[in-house]
C-alpha cells in the first residue's frame, strides 16, 4: 500500500504564493508581507544552480564564534580576540574547486575564501563567520538579521558565563522555534569548566531550551581551544553537506511557520453560506424601492385601458382615447419604436421613500451581517465595501431593469381583434337603422313624396330591429369583453410582477450578491491555498 507522499517545497510555496494573492488587502498586511518575503527568498534560493549547503556560526562577543569558525575550517582565516576586525561584513569558506558566486551574490557576502580541494567531506558546504549579535555597531546587529534569514542552517556558539543571555533566547532563539530542527546550540570553552559544571551548564541549556519550544535542536559541547568536540561537530556538518537536505528543511520551516501565521489571520469559523431568506427579503425591498408595485398596477390599468378601448362600445370606448395610457405615462413597457435611436431606458417611476430606503438599507444590513458572521474583520471589512460599492449606480440599474423588462404587453389580446370587427358590424347595424328610420321624417321636411318600402322580421320593422340590436348587441359585448379584459389584466399583472422581480432579482445578483459571494469564495481559497502549504 502507497504511503501519502509529502508535498515538495515546490508545491508548498506555490500554495503559500496562492493564498498570499488571495489574502493581500484583507489579512494583516504584516503577515503578508512577511510570507511574501519568504516566497520572494525561497524561490531565489532554490532557482541557484548547485547543491550547495549554507552553515552559518552566529555567537555573542568573546563566545569564541571565530575560533570555532577556524577550528572547523582548519584555517586561520578568522582573527580572534581583541585584533578582530570590526567590519559589519560577513566572511565565508567553501570547499572545491570553484566558488558559488552566484549562491554568495544572492547572500551579499563579500569576503569569500576558497579551500581548494577534490573529494572533501566539505564538498558543497558553504560556512559562513557572522558578526557578533550583540554588537554595538548597528551594522553588524543587521548583517546577523540578514543572513539569519537566508542560511539553511545555524550553529549558535555560546559560552559558558552568557549562554543564557536574553538577547539571544528572545532576540533569536524563541522566534526561530519553528525551525529548531535545522539549529544547532554549541556550547564552547567547556575546557574551562570541571565535570560537574559542564554537566549542570549542559542540562540547564537542554531545559532553556526545550521550555523555548527547540526542544529538536541538538546541543554540543566543544572547545575551539582544546580541539575537544571539534571532530563531532565537524562530523555532523559532513553529514549535513552530504545529505544536501537542509536547505530544503529550512525553507519548509519558513514555509509552515508563515501559512501558519496566514492561516490563523484567515480564521477557522465556517465560511458564511448565503442563504435564499435573506436575499429574497433584500430582492423584495429591491423591488419596492425600484417601484415595482407601481409598474404592476400600471400593467393591470394599461391592459384594462387598452382592451376597453379596443372592445368597448364604440359610442363611448372613444372617449376612452382621451385618457393617457398608464403604462405609456411611467414610460415603461416601450417598445424599441415608441423610443427615440438617441433616447435611454428611463422611466418615469416615482423615486423611493425614505420609508422604502430604510427598508432597503436594512435587508442590506441583513445580508452583510450574514455574509460577514465568523469571517475575519479586513474581509468583513472587504466584504462590507464591495457590498455597498455599487449603491450610487444600484438607482439606475434597478431604473434601467424594470424600463427594458419585456411585459407582454403585445401578446395575448388577438381576440379583441374579433370583437372590434363584431362592435363595428352591430355599430353599423346601428346607424343603417337609424338612418332608416330618419329618412321619412327627412322626405316629409323636404315635402319629396317618397315612399320607402316596410320591411318587417318577426313582426317588427327591420330599421327598428338593426337600431335595438345595435345598441343591444354592442353593450352586452362590450360587458362580456370587459370579464374577459379584466381576467386577462389580471394575469399580466402577476406575470409582469414575476418578470420584473426576476429582472430585480438578476441586479442584485449581479451587484449586490455576487460580489460579496466572490469574497467569501476567496476566503474559502485562501484558507485552502494556506492549509496545502501547511
């Protein structure tokens, strides 16, 4: 059975780069440019060509760090003592053929030093003599915080009378905690020192450090002076050159301890799932606000309006003509020809009360406070702005929705074409019969002795039945048309509050809702990006 396979180095920084991008603006900007720096080195470190290992020596004054540093170099590169030269510069030694300039560029050391060999047990292996860390000069307290930063592994040398010293346990070893594996602590001038007191100077360090969370970081004991444990640590950093697996350790510590620090400013509360509630209470106040009641009971008016006109009575559905159409009135429901080619959607919709902006602005509160519950404050904060970041425009883009909503107006009223025909037909009926009747009293005025022939149908004079069934016929068609017209306006009011909801409902998405889902979802990503490093 396959065993789970580590993510390399590689991976692990990609993913911190991932989740750096995702959180930059919303995390703590500290922390991400602290993780970003670490990417920035990693990936500079690793694209050098070679396998080249970096050890520095780093120690307080009078530790005994230069002698240590010729002891395992078997030079004398490094001065000792009071003719120490006090260059803020570090120095280094590499073992070879021929120097990693490159490798040496990138760490901005300048005194470099060749031990030309073949096949030594230092092949690879790039020792570097840094300053002391509590100097007084300035420049060397920041060439120590440099390279510490850069090296693949440390090697503290202490002394005896100050190897508990605050400025190394607080200022070094406790923020280094996470990469106590790749730390050794070598307490030096130990020849000083009786059997006793090196036992209790040994023990007390282990339980310094172990109390400092480096309880993986080996302790040694060594006298630079004697030669006494020179072999060891000389033996341990043979190792490390061959195995050529510490600058990979080292980066993995920065890596882990950076997403770690990412991860806990991204939060581990549950990311806000938005639910329907409070975007269908914000869509209905969207709505409201942007007038769609209003444009609902203009479309029941408009198609009462129009279907009495085009099915009422003739002798008095004209005077419903004078009237202004409703819909026309809000300018909505237009089609592309009733507009001008330079004229934009805009309606003529009342602007919304305060009572409505309240209501508004309250479902948008609901919806942030739901969006933003657990989340951590710069993505609330995030999340608030792009929540809001759209209300100058929302006006026009509610008012531009509801003006372009297609309201089926034009659909659905192809009876009244017939009725129209059967209202003309029995209004004609009517004047024939009116005329009809009045030609006789006419003839008699103008003394013209004409007779019209008397046409009866069921016993009544026909005139009379065109003039009664006219007007007879066109009420009672123009009251059976107006149950018919009111069921339909009935029907596109609903279907038009539908429409135009649904035309609310994609601003919001799209404005409102959408944005603040991208933030979350970025959330979400980061906090992945953040565990696979990690």
């Amino acid at each position: 059975m396959a065993r789970d396979r580590k993510p390399s180095i590689a991976m692990r920084l990609k993913s911190l780069d991932e989740a750096i991008d995702l959180a930059r603006g919303r995390a703590s900007d500290e922390v991400v440019e602290a993780a970003d720096a670490v990417v920035d080195r990693a990936g500079h470190r690793l694209s050098i060509a070679g396998e080249h290992t970096v050890v520095a020596l780093a120690g307080a004054t009078g530790s005994g760090k230069s002698s240590t540093f010729n002891a395992i170099s078997g030079t004398q590169l490094a001065r000792t003592g009071v003719t120490r030269p006090t260059t803020s510069e570090a120095m280094s030694v590499s073992w070879g053929t021929e120097q990693p300039v490159e490798l040496l560029d990138w760490l901005d050391v300048q005194r470099r030093h060749l031990v030309a060999s073949g096949e030594s047990a230092f092949h690879d292996l790039v020792l570097l003599d840094l300053p002391d860390h509590d100097s007084t000069e300035v420049g060397h307290r920041l060439t120590v915080d440099r390279l510490v930063e850069l090296v693949d592994m440390l090697v503290w040398v202490v002394d005896p009378q100050k190897y508990a010293d605050g400025a190394l346990h607080d200022g070094y070893l406790k923020p280094l905690a996470d990469h106590a594996e790749v730390m050794v602590v070598v307490l030096n001038q130990v020849d000083r020192l009786d059997a006793t007191q090196r036992a209790d100077a040994l023990a007390d360090l282990r339980r310094l450090l172990d109390a400092e969370g480096l309880t993986r970081t080996k302790v040694m004991a060594m006298s630079a002076l004697t030669g006494e444990g020179v072999a060891e640590l000389r033996a341990l950093l043979e190792e490390v050159a061959k195995a050529k697996a510490m600058k990979t350790q080292r980066f993995t510590a920065d890596v882990l301890r950076h997403a770690g620090l990412l991860a806990a400013e991204l939060g581990t509360s549950p990311v806000p799932r938005l639910g329907g509630d409070v975007i269908d209470r914000l869509n209905e106040t969207m709505a409201e606000a942007a007038a769609v009641p209003v444009v609902t009971d203009g479309v029941l008016k408009a198609w009462r309006h129009r279907g009495t006109i085009a099915t009422g009575w003739p002798m008095v559905s004209w005077l419903k003509r004078l009237k202004p159409d409703p819909l026309r009135k809000l300018r909505v429901g237009l089609s592309p020809r009733e507009l001008s080619p330079t004229d934009v959607s805009r309606t003529s919709l009342p602007k919304a009360t305060s009572v409505q902006k309240a209501r508004l602005d309250a479902a948008l509160r609901g919806l942030l406070d739901a969006a933003t519950d657990g989340v951590p404050r710069g993505w609330a904060d995030q999340i608030r702005r792009v929540g809001r970041g759209n209300e100058k425009l929302l006006a026009d883009r509610l008012d531009q929705a509801v003006a372009t909503t297609d309201l089926r107006m034009d659909r659905g009223h192809g009876w009244w074409v017939l009725v129209t025909i059967l209202q003309w037909i029995l209004f004609l009926a009517l004047i024939v019969g009116a005329v009809w009747l009045a030609l006789p009293l006419v003839f008699a005025l103008l003394q013209m002795p004409i007779d019209l022939p008397v046409i009866a149908w069921q016993g009544w004079p026909v005139q009379t039945v065109l003039v009664a069934g006219g007007i007879a016929g066109g009420v009672v068609l123009a009251l059976l048309s107006r149950v018919f017209v009111e069921a339909g306006a009935q029907v596109k009011a609903r279907q038009a509050r539908k429409e135009l909801t649904d035309a609310i409902s994609e601003v919001t998405a799209v404005e409102v809702v959408q944005p603040i889902q991208a933030e979350l979802d970025r959330l979400t990503a980061a906090r992945e990006a953040a565990k696979r490093a990690a």
